[in-house]
C-alpha cells in the first residue's frame, strides 16, 4: 500500500461511491450467502474452506497453508474446522513431515456437497452480478478489483 502521500479526507462524492459500492457489496453478499445456506446447507466460509481444498493437490491442505490462501486467522480455522469435520466434510490428520503441523483433507462427503452446493450458488452469481453487468462493465469491474487488489499488496 502506497503510504508516502499525505493522507486526505474523501470528497463528499468520493464518500458517496464508497457507500454505494460498499452497501451494494454486502447486500449481494448477503443474498449469495443465504441462497447457498438454503439451497445446499453449507455457509459461505464453509464453502471457501471447501473451494481451496477442492483446487488443492490430492485435496489436501496444511492447515497454516489453508488459513492464509483464504485470509483467516489460524484460530478461527481451527474452530471452523472442527464444526466442518463434525460434519465429515473434512479430515484432519498430523503432517507426517511436520509434528507440529496438521493437514486437513477435502472428504468425499465434502466434495459431494462442494459439487452438489456449487451448481445453484454459480447460477445466483450469474443471476445476481454477471447479467446486472454488460461486458464492458464487467471489464472495468475486473480493472477496478485488479487496481485495488494491486494497491492493497493482494495476490492477483
């Protein structure tokens, strides 16, 4: 993040585009979150827990690898993991190269409800952000996330 400049307080309508794409953000959130909880009883965190297991090699993530792909502090995985292997949709076992370390691995019943939770939540987003947008709008949306993300030190 660039900290050189002086820091300026935001215009009144520079204040005004933060609030809409802020409330506007969270409002979509909200509605893709409830619509997956209903239509495939997994949460949003359990589906980006779920999602980066799922792109892993052999399904399989060491839990301090988990926590930073998704953005988590390491004691809020723990917590989230526990509740998702009482569900049997993950397995933690200890690295067999690290004592200290724990892999947790994408079950099969995880896969299952990943795939089967998926189909209706990528239709939402179709639904919800995809068709609000022409193309050319999509493309700036995909400008503006990429500057920001950039500015923010993000991984793209």
């Amino acid at each position: 993040m660039a900290h050189g400049k002086r820091r300026e307080m935001p215009t009144r309508e520079e204040l005004r585009i933060w609030r809409n794409y802020i409330e506007t953000a969270e409002t979509l959130r909200a509605i893709l979150d409830g619509r997956l909880q209903s239509d495939s009883s997994l949460s949003s965190a359990d589906y980006r827990v779920l999602l980066a297991l799922s792109e892993a090699d052999r399904r399989t993530l060491r839990s301090s690898e988990l926590a930073e792909l998704i953005g988590w502090q390491r004691s809020r995985l723990s917590h989230h993991l526990g509740r998702m292997e009482k569900r049997r949709l993950v397995h933690r076992a200890p690295c067999p190269d690290d004592v200290h370390g724990i892999d947790v691995r994408l079950t099969d019943l995880g896969a299952e409800s990943f795939r089967t939770g998926s189909v209706p939540h990528l239709r939402d987003v179709h639904e919800l952000f995809v068709e609000a947008l022409s193309p050319e709008q999509l493309a700036r949306v995909d400008e503006f996330t990429t500057a920001l993300r950039r500015h923010l030190d993000l991984k793209p």
